[in-house]
C-alpha cells in the first residue's frame, strides 16, 4: 500500500522526465490538475493522465538544469501538499526561472485524483521574457 506521502513524492519525480520515463501508476486515470495563479494564454487546468503526463514532461521539453529544492511533503490518509523551490533556464530564452511551489492534492484509492499548483507566475513571465 503507498501512502499519500509516496505518491507525492513519485508526483515530484515524475516532473520534467519523458513520459516513458514517468510513473503514470500514481494518478488517477480521470486526475484533474488545476492552476490557479496561471497568467493569461497558460494552461489553468488538465483533465486525465494523458494531459497531466504531457504537461510534465513539456517541463523537461522547455526547461535545461530543471532543480528541486528544499522538498518538503505533508501528507494525511487523502490529502497532500508538497512545498519546494524550482530552478531551471528557459530554454527559448536563455533566462533563469525560480518559483516557490505548492502543490495540494487529493488520494483516493491510493491514486492522486487532484493537484493543485500555485507557484509565481510573474517569475514564469520573467523568465519568458515577457
């Protein structure tokens, strides 16, 4: 049995790899991703794992040097939330992008079925240099 913790852990890990490369079995086949503080013309939400798997390896797809840091999990019998610090370079631009992140999301059936991610969509415009 994996524990809400381990599957955000397994979620961190799964961001920026090639889908091949993903472990898809910590999703919900029906996950809805939400992004609130996304700036206007980014994507505010995906529904499934397919789009949720796509829109984590785009990250590795745009991004060189993509870092973790400072990751910390807090994680009950059916919600998570995941904190840490963000790096990379955007590869379009050659500028450097550092966001806080937050994550929280929801387990049912040791699947996560949501996330939520809230980072600084300031930084994002930055580093697109806009």
């Amino acid at each position: 049995m994996r524990t809400s913790a381990e599957l955000a852990g397994m979620h961190v890990q799964n961001i920026g790899k090639p889908i091949e490369q993903q472990d898809l079995s910590t999703y919900s086949p029906n996950i809805t991703v939400t992004f609130p503080f996304a700036p206007e013309g980014h994507t505010l939400s995906l529904q499934g794992v397919e789009a949720a798997s796509k829109f984590s390896a785009a990250i590795g797809e745009f991004t060189a040097g993509h870092t973790v840091e400072g990751l910390v999990i807090l994680a009950d019998d059916d919600r998570l939330t995941v904190s840490y610090t963000e790096s990379s370079v955007f590869k379009s631009t050659g500028c450097n992008y550092r966001s806080e992140i937050v994550w929280t999301g929801t387990v049912e059936g040791e699947l996560i079925s949501s996330l939520t991610e809230y980072y600084n969509p300031l930084a994002v415009l930055a580093a697109l240099g806009e």
